[in-house]
C-alpha cells in the first residue's frame, strides 16, 4: 500500500499508485467499460464548485499534433447535485475517491466541507488553485478546509506557482501536493493566412511535450518536501511513469493520455505492481 496522507488521523492508502488526473475521468461512471478499476489507486474526480458552473464559451479546444489546447469552464451541476447523482455509485466503486475542489474564496470552501462533513464515500480532497494564487489565499483555503473537514487534502498546485506555494502549503500541514495543474497556453484558431489575422484560444496546456517540464519540477521538489508528491503532466508511457516514480513521486495521475488509450492505467498499474513484485506479469 502507498500512503497519501502519512501524518493524517485517518490516511490516505492506496492499493496502486496509479491515477486519473481531475477533469479526464468523470465522476467515475465514464471509462466503466472500458478500465478495469482494480488497477486504479484511487479515483480523482472531475472539478466540482459549490455552485453549478456552466461551460466556457466556444471554441474549447485547439489542437496541433499531440498538443492539445483545452478551455472547458470546469462545468458541473454543483457539490449538492454530484454528491446526490454519484454517491451510490462511488460506495460500490471499491476504492478511494478523492474529490477535486474548485473554490474562490475560504467561506465558499468552508461551505463545501460543512457539505461534505460525514459523507463516508469521500477519502479525500484535492484542492484545485487557479494560475497566479497567492500563498497567502492558497493557506487561506487550506484552514479553511482544515477547521471544517476531517478529510486528508492534497493541493493541486498551478505550474507557475510551485515556488512559492509549495513551501508554505507543507508547513501549514498540507497532506500532500499534486505537481503539477497543466499550465496555460495560447494557440492561434485560425492556419490559413488567407483568412485573415488568426484568432487564438487561450487553455490549458495538455500533450507529451508537458513531460520534461514535470521531470525537471520533480527533481527540484520531490527530495525537498516532505509529504508525499503525486507526478502529473505529459505522462503517456509505462517509461514515464517510472521517471517520475524514480524522482520520488510517489504515485503518478494520467492526463489527456487517457483520453486515446484509456487502457494505459491498466498496463502501467499492472507493470508497477510487478517491478515492486506485488504481482505477476
């Protein structure tokens, strides 16, 4: 087993470390077809906020070869709506579900954990943070979480902000940190310079390309924090999720990877298990 949340009351294990990232796995009824959901630690679920959110404007996507530019809007029917439409369904999953949270102020989170208070199909919580965070607003969030919830909380970090986040996080007591959110990007709409100036998107930035930058954050970060760190960005390869596991992750979340080969989380998970010898080939 791998511990999430060691210094936590309750802990956070997991039987795999293995994960979808949030906003590529649904709510948890998306890929029941097609993965099988033992080979998964846990599962990460799609952003929720306390209030329903609608999607973003068009256009939502750009792509250019394996990159792809992603503007979605977190949407979602809101806390109250999820926890009614998948609280059955988590109960029968068999294995850890981590909620990721979207919030904009320490009273909007203090309402989302006083909703959460008693729900026995939560482990944890993975707090999302928007690009450009403060410290003194991503600590402000944490007690917040803290004061009203028994639940472990895992910080999603933004990629612009590792530095200054993640030492203050750890020292108030953060269970563990998520390097890193996929960082933004601008891509241009439109190819054909006959059709005028181009347009461009702005999103989140998602692809193999993203690998590199990981690597080099976890080789700064992983040795000096001390709370478990989970790898995510670019990872699309048994290869790279022992990259990041050799760098001190210590489990990984997949990406748009899932999207074109959800049978990835089964392979890698299967092919860990049996470099630590948990189970055959």
């Amino acid at each position: 087993m791998i511990e999430l949340a060691p210094d936590h009351k309750f802990g956070l294990s997991i039987a795999t470390p293995v994960l979808p990232s949030a906003g590529t796995f649904g709510y948890g009824e998306a890929y029941r077809d097609l993965v099988d959901y033992r080979d998964l630690g846990a599962l990460v679920t799609n952003p929720v906020s306390l209030r329903p959110r609608g999607a973003a404007n068009p256009p939502r996507l750009a792509v250019r070869s394996e990159t792809l530019l992603i503007h979605t809007g977190h949407p979602n029917p809101g806390l109250s709506a999820i926890l009614r439409q998948y609280r059955e369904l988590w109960e029968r999953l068999g294995l850890p579900v981590i909620l990721h949270v979207l919030a904009s102020s320490p009273a909007e989170m203090a309402s989302v954990a006083d909703k959460l208070a008693g729900e026995p199909t939560l482990h944890g919580i993975e707090l999302g943070l928007d690009e450009h965070t403060s410290a003194e607003k991503a600590l402000a969030l944490l007690r917040a979480l803290r004061l009203n919830s028994d639940l472990p909380v895992i910080v999603r970090l933004p990629f612009s902000e590792v530095a200054t986040l993640a030492g203050p996080l750890t020292e108030a007591g953060v269970d563990a940190l998520t390097l890193t959110a996929p960082p933004r990007g601008l891509l241009p709409l439109l190819e054909d310079a006959d059709e005028g100036p181009p347009a461009f998107m702005r999103g989140r930035l998602y692809g193999p390309a993203l690998l590199p930058l990981l690597l080099h954050e976890l080789s700064h970060w992983a040795p000096r924090l001390p709370v478990p760190v989970i790898a995510c960005g670019g990872i699309g390869s048994l290869e790279d999720a022992r990259a990041c596991l050799a760098l001190g992750a210590v489990a990984v979340q997949l990406d748009a990877s899932i999207w074109r080969q959800p049978e990835l989380l089964h392979h890698i998970a299967r092919e860990l298990a049996h470099d630590s010898g948990n189970v055959p080939r």
